[in-house]
C-alpha cells in the first residue's frame, strides 16, 4: 500500500460538489479540456474520474472518464435535486 493509499481527500464542500457534477457533464461530453486543473484534480482525489489511456481522439491519447463511484455519485446527486 502506498502513502497516497492512506489518505482522504476531504469532504466537498458544497460548491464543490456542484463545480465536480458540472465538470463531470462536461466528462460525459467529452469538453473535459475546459476544465482547470484544480478542478480535475478534485474529481481525481475523490476517485470520481479517472485518466484514461490509450484514446484516440482530437489527436490525444489520454482522456478523462468517469468512475463507477463517479457515476453513483451523478445518480444520488440528481435523484438529490429532484
């Protein structure tokens, strides 16, 4: 197990969980280039979104896509909304 491996990212905060349900749409669409960084980041430490590889797409190799938590995550968040 790696350090990386014991440790949590922290909770979202609410604008938080609004700004990843934003960008992980903007996943699913494939305009995940318009995301900054930090806010990649967020979906990456709370295992939402992964990196994906080898995607040939826009002359890219690497591509975001969502994970099964990521995934679950949208679901209770727009069950949540409604």
């Amino acid at each position: 197990m790696s350090m990386v491996d014991h440790y949590e990212a922290p909770p979202m905060t609410e604008p938080q969980r609004r700004d990843a349900l934003a960008d992980m749409a903007a996943v699913v669409r494939g305009e995940e280039l318009d995301i900054p960084w930090r806010r990649i980041r967020v979906l990456l430490d709370h295992k939402l979104a992964m990196v994906q590889h080898p995607v040939l797409t826009q002359g890219s190799l690497t591509s975001l896509g969502l994970t099964d938590r990521g995934l679950r995550f949208m679901a209770e968040t727009d069950a949540s909304l409604n």
